[in-house]
C-alpha cells in the first residue's frame, strides 16, 4: 500500500525534463518576465482625437506631439515607468500603435487636426 502511494505521487508531477525545458523557456522569453500587465484604454473615436492633439509636455521631446515621439524613446520610457494619468494612458497607446506597425491609422485623424489648426 504505501509503494503505491509513493508511485502515484511521483506521477502527479512532470517528470524533470519538462521542467528544465519550461525553465529554459521563461529564460528566453521576455513576456515570462512580465510582472504587470495595464490594459489600454478603450479605442474610441474622441480617445484617439485626444490622442493625435496631445503634446509631451516634459523631457527631450518637449512641446511636441505624442505621434512624432520616436519609438524607440517609448520603449525606454516603457522601462523606466510611464507617467500616472491619461498621459501615461496616451503615451502606451501611441506604443502599442508604432510596435504594431498601426502609425497608418492615425494619419487621417493628424490631417484633420492639422487642417483644424490651420
């Protein structure tokens, strides 16, 4: 009786080579590492129009607007923290859009601003 209590623990764990392939797995995956996930605010129309008007009011990129900011400074602002708020919402928005390649889908919503400011 207790050889077969022993075999059918055993058994209810994965046998060690599938642990050590799932461990090198999450070594090289960079989504295992992924503490904390925020969602993105809902795509609606007056969002993204916010979205597309709003200027980066600090930092290198200062005065201009959140769209022209390169990715690449997204990314590493992604890694030092985005800012609290709906600039913070706006700014993982815009790089959520320019990793995806989806910067083509703000091009009208831009025309029309930039036709309104003129």
């Amino acid at each position: 009786m207790r050889a077969e209590a022993t075999s059918r623990r055993a058994s209810d764990q994965p046998p060690a080579s599938e642990n050590r392939q799932l461990t090198a797995i999450s070594r090289r995956c960079p989504v295992a590492s992924v503490t904390r996930v925020e969602p993105l605010p809902p795509p609606d129309a007056q969002y993204l129009d916010d979205l597309v008007r709003a200027i980066m009011p600090f930092g290198r990129y200062q005065g201009r607007h959140l769209y022209e900011i390169p990715e690449a400074y997204l990314v590493w602002m992604s890694r030092e923290g985005f800012p609290r708020g709906k600039l913070g919402d706006q700014l993982r928005t815009i790089l959520e859009i320019k990793m995806n390649g989806l910067s083509y889908l703000l091009d009208p919503l831009i025309a029309r601003a930039e036709a309104e400011r003129d």
